[in-house]
C-alpha cells in the first residue's frame, strides 16, 4: 500500500484547493481498508470532486479510494466494480462491452464509491437507477454487509448511508445490451450539452447546492446579483451561477463565504433555503 507524508492536496480535489495531508493512504485490497478503518478513523475520499477541503493541514488520516482500488467485472448485463474505478472508466468499459446505462454518467468526474454516497446524476437521470446492490464496510459494527437498492433508500443526492460511517467497496450495476454506436453517441452528446452550459474553463466541484423542489438555483443567484461575484480568487461562474469556481488560487475559505452569501440573499430574497450538495471536510 502506498502511503504519502504531508502530501499536496491540490491534484487530489477538482477545486484545487491547497491542502496538505500529513498522511494519506491508498489501500489495494479490502483487508487494509478495513484495517485502516478500525485503526486510524480516516477520512475517506474518492476522486475529490465534490469536496472542499477546508483545513490548511489534515493531521487526520485521509483514505483515499480511487484508482488504487478499483476493477470491473462483468457477469452479463450485470457488472461488479470496486468502488475506486473512475467513471470515465466504467463508461468507456460498459461501452467496449455493448452496455448502456453508464453513458450518462461518462461526463461526471469521480469514482464509483463517490457517484453512490452522493447518488450523483443529471437530466433526471441518478446513479441508483444503475444499481443492484452495494457492498460496503460498516466502520462502526465492524462488518461487511450488502444492502440491495430497495434497502439503500436512495433520494435526490442521499441514501441510507450518507451519514453513517462506512466504506463503499463494491457495487453491481444492472445494464441493458445495445450496440456501441448508439453508446458512444449518447457519451459524447452528453458531454457536449453538459459543456456547453457548465464552466469547465476552471476547476469547481459542479453544482453547489442541491436543487430545491419547484425552484432553479442558477436563475436565483443570478437574480440576487450574484453571477460573477468573486471572493479572492473563488467566483460564481458567469456562465452557470449554480458553479463557483476557482480562478487561480481561491482558498476554501473563499468558496465558503460565497456560499454563505448565496444562502443568504437566495433566502431574503426568495424565502428558499440553498442547500449544499458539496461536502466540507472539516
Ligand atoms: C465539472 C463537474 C461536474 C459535475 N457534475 C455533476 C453532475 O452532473 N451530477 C452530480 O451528481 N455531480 C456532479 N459533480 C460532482 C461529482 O462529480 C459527483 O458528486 C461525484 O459522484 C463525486 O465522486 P467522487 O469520487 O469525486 O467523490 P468525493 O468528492 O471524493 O467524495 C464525495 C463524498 O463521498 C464520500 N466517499 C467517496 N468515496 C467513498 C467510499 N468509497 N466510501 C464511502 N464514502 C465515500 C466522501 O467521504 C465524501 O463525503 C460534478 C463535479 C465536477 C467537478
């Protein structure tokens, strides 16, 4: 297992928030996961694209669960994928074997223990549709246990296990057989329609906050005043306010106070509160 001392977090989060972590692991087999997990209490993260590293320096441990754990299976149209494979991956597999399902999430970064935790998705469409059953281990009862998708009780961006303390190791999706063209079509038009409206011009970690029932976030900000705001180097994207971005050096704590004022004038304004989708690793 590769273990890193006072590792430089930028490469490690799409923000590119600089951080460091005095110690960082990246574990290859389900015993040192499990072993880290009941010795050292780590932080878990996946690819990083949905967090913001909020601490200079983490003396807590982080566990990171990306490519060092990470492989696909197929068993038909069912396929088994260790939490650390990368999206991009996985499309580009389901692809090379005449699956469809994945293409929509082909554009997401991240991995697969992330896209479940945060139940990722887009146009409508969320990662649990995929889903089978999800292997993970439970930090706390010390214990590996499966939970099918009825019993995960997935939502809009949550589940069961959102907040309990556990690993995410391995997960079956269900996919349906179609041929490559089509795939790789939908891949791509996917990508292209997301690009066009979202600002991959600068790092960010995608939508800020959830999307609260009846109302749009983007149009909100905007109206508040908001669309190209900056704080330091953080700014809410002139393109899509839904994004804030980091224009160069934007510390977390920028990206924190123009997510408190978004709250804050969303609300005197509109009476809704924002709620956030991106998770702050204190
Ligand atoms: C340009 C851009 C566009 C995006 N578009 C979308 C979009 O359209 N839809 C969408 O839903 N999201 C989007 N996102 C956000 C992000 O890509 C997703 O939330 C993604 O699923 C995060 O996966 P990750 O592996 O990076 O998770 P991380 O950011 O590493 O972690 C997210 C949370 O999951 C936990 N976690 C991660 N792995 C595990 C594990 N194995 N076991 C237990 N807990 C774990 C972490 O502790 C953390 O709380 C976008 C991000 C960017 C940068």
């Amino acid at each position: 297992m590769r273990i890193e001392r006072n590792l430089d977090l930028t490469e490690f989060n799409s923000y590119r928030i600089h951080s460091v972590a005095e110690t960082a692991y990246f574990p290859e087999t389900t015993e040192e996961i499990k072993k880290l997990a009941d010795s050292i209490n780590p932080i878990i993260i996946g690819g990083g694209c949905n967090v913001i590293f909020a601490q200079d320096c983490y003396a807590q441990p982080i566990m990171f669960v990306r490519d060092n754990y990470s492989g696909i299976s197929s068993n038909g149209e069912c396929l088994v994928v260790k939490a650390g494979t990368d999206l991009k991956v996985l499309s580009e597999y389901a692809k090379d074997h005449s699956l469809s399902g994945v293409e929509y999430y082909y554009d997401i970064p991240g991995c697969v223990g992330g896209a479940t935790i945060m139940n990722a998705g887009c146009n409508g469409r969320s990662f649990s549709e995929l889903l089978e059953e999800v292997t993970f281990y439970d930090i706390e009862k010390e214990t590996i246990s499966t939970m099918t998708k009825e019993e995960m009780r997935f939502e809009y961006r949550g589940n069961v296990l959102k907040d309990m303390k556990v690993v995410v190791l391995e997960v079956v999706l269900r996919l349906q057989k179609s041929s490559q063209t089509d795939i790789a079509l939908l891949m791509e038009n996917n990508k292209e329609n997301r690009w066009a409206k979202q600002p991959r011009d600068y790092p960010s970690a995608g939508s800020v906050f959830k999307r609260p029932v009846g109302h749009f976030v983007g149009p909100m900000i905007t109206e508040v005043g908001l669309k190209g705001y900056r704080i330091g180097d953080a700014m809410i994207s002139d393109k899509h306010a839904g994004f804030i971005v980091n224009l160069g050096n934007a510390s977390a704590g920028d990206i924190i106070s123009l997510i408190r004022m978004a709250q804050e004038k969303v609300k005197a304004q509109f009476g809704v509160e924002l709620e956030l989708e991106q998770r702050i690793i204190g």
